[in-house]
C-alpha cells in the first residue's frame, strides 16, 4: 500500500499489524487519491479487518455505483463496507451542510452488512 512519504512502499501484512495494534479507535477509512486503484489491496485489507477486529470500515470513492457495479465491485463493497462514499465532488454541486461528502451528487451508503448505525437525521 502506498505510505504519506513519497516513495515509500508499506507492505499490507505490515499495514494491518499496525491498524489491529492502535488502541481506542472504532474503525478505519480509506479515501483519495482513489483507493480503488489498489482494489486487490483494498479488498484484501477490509477482508482481515472484518475477519480480526470489530472495527468498522469506510471507503470514499469517486467512482458511481454503476461504475462499481460495472468493476464486479457491488458484492465486495456490501460484504466488505460497512460505510461507503460514492460520487465524484463537482465544485457546481457543493454542498457543505452534509457529513462527509461535499457535493450533492456524491452518496453516503451505509451497507446491508454494515456494522455502524446511520445516526444522520
């Protein structure tokens, strides 16, 4: 997986170690660039969360459902997500009275399988 230092590679084992061990945290986030672009990591990371731990997972990604619907993405992102962000931010649809999302276009999805409850009134 790609590190916040330029050209620094953490391996994923080495990722999920350090996750599992940080205390006092409820769940865990992947968000931009597109973390999709790194699926097979991604997939396999949210699989040995929800496998070890009771954390919860988010993904932000710009892609639309039918674009991950299309990638044979859908089954993963409910099995896998228990909160996902879908929707590419367009500036001409900001909107930043929303939790987490900045354009009305984009969509917070919480799963079938999710393992967090949608407190948004």
């Amino acid at each position: 997986m790609w590190s916040f230092k330029e050209n620094q590679l953490i391996h994923r084992e080495q990722l999920l170690a350090r996750i599992l061990a940080t205390p006092q945290i409820r769940g865990v986030t992947l968000l931009g660039g597109e973390p999709l672009h790194q699926a097979d990591n991604v997939w396999w990371l949210f699989e040995q969360i929800k496998q070890r731990s009771k954390l919860t997972t988010f993904l932000f990604t710009g892609f639309e459902m039918s674009e991950l619907k299309a990638f044979g993405f859908a089954e993963r992102i409910e099995n896998l997500c228990d909160i996902v962000a879908v929707g590419r931010y367009n500036e001409s649809l900001r909107n930043i009275n929303q939790q987490w999302i900045g354009s009305d276009n984009q969509q917070v999805i919480f799963t079938n399988n999710s393992r967090e409850q949608d407190d948004r009134v």
